[in-house]
C-alpha cells in the first residue's frame, strides 16, 4: 500500500507544484509544494522500502522536476508535467514496495 501512496505523492506534488507556480505567479510557493511532497513521498517510501529506495524515488523525483523544463520547449508545459510525473509514479511503484 505504501507504494501507491508514494506514487500520488509524487504526482500530486510534480503537478500541484507547477498548478500553483503557475496559478499565483509565485514560483517559490510552487518549490515549497514540491518540496513537501518530495518529503512526505521520502517518508512513506522509508517506512516500508527503506532509505536507499526512497533516496532513489526522491532522486528520480527531483531529475524529472529538472527535465520537465528542457522538455516543456519541446512538448509544452502540462505534458512535460504529465509525463514526468508518471515516469516517478512508476518509479514510486516498483521502488516502494516492501522489502
């Protein structure tokens, strides 16, 4: 079970942190969502996979934020998000299952 929260974890925090960049005009408010996530997804990843997994799930989590942006030049914005956000959804699944 703790893998799929993970996963929408991950993805609510990769799409609502750009929702809320995008939506208020601040981008750091959007950071702090995303941080957030990404620390609630590390926890609940920790509990049942331990922390060499959720490290690899936080670390999949913070690339795909990073390359959501060169790939939003070639695809626009919302699917460059979608699709990273599913890349770390899938990474959350597979990686967070219990040991």
């Amino acid at each position: 079970m703790s893998s799929i929260a993970t996963a929408a974890l991950t993805t609510a925090g990769l799409i609502g942190g750009f929702q809320t960049a995008r939506s208020t005009g601040n981008r750091p408010l959007g950071g702090v969502v995303l941080a957030a996530a990404c620390a609630a997804a590390f926890a609940s990843c920790q509990h049942d996979a331990g922390a060499g997994r959720a490290s690899a799930v936080a670390l999949t989590y913070l690339v795909g934020f990073g390359a959501s942006h060169p790939l939003a030049k070639k695809i626009g914005a919302w699917p460059a998000v979608g699709a990273v956000a599913g890349a770390t959804a899938l990474t959350a699944l597979v990686l967070g299952r219990r040991r």
